[in-house]
C-alpha cells in the first residue's frame, strides 16, 4: 500500500513540473508576441505619418502641374499673348496709345 501511494505522489509531481514549464513557455510565448504586435503598430504608426507626408507632396504637386497646364493653355492663345506683352513690355499695336495709371 505505501508503494502506491509514493508512486501516485511521484507521478504527480511531475505533472505539476510539465504543467509548469508549459506555463512558462505559454507566458514566453504570449509576452513576445506582445512585445512584436506593439512594435508592429510602432512602425505602422511611423509609416502612416510618412505616407499622409508623402500624399500630401502628391496633392501639391497635382495642383502646381495643373496651374502649370493652364499656363501653357493661355500661352498658346494669342489674345493673352497680347495682353502680357502690352501689361509687361508696354508693347502696343499701331495705331494705339498705351494708357499709364499712377
């Protein structure tokens, strides 16, 4: 009788070992993966600043390239033409006086 009771002692002692060591590594296992999904949402936070940044440059670029567009729209209408060269050079036709406003 006292042999089966030393060996059930025995036999649960080991399982609480195994059960144990399992739960260590459980505790391991979980605490690098929070410590990687916390990194992760670092980065992710980082790469969304630097794509808001990004976009941003793209919207601006966007809007110089279509004043850009219409600037080389009216520079291939003569009228504008006219009026540029009268406003800027004080270029007239003949026949015409340039009017100065002080």
């Amino acid at each position: 009788m006292t042999t089966a009771t030393v060996n059930k002692t025995t036999g649960n002692a080991g399982t609480k070992r195994r059960f144990k060591l399992w739960m260590m590594f459980i505790v391991l296992f979980m605490g690098w993966a929070a410590y990687t999904i916390f990194g992760q949402m670092k980065q992710q936070d980082a790469t969304n600043v630097r794509l808001s940044t990004i976009q941003g440059q793209i919207d601006a670029s966007t809007k110089e390239s279509e004043a850009i567009k219409q600037q080389i729209e009216r520079l291939n209408d003569p009228e504008y033409i006219a009026q540029l060269a009268t406003k800027e050079q004080g270029m007239v036709k003949k026949g015409e006086q340039q009017i100065f406003s002080d």
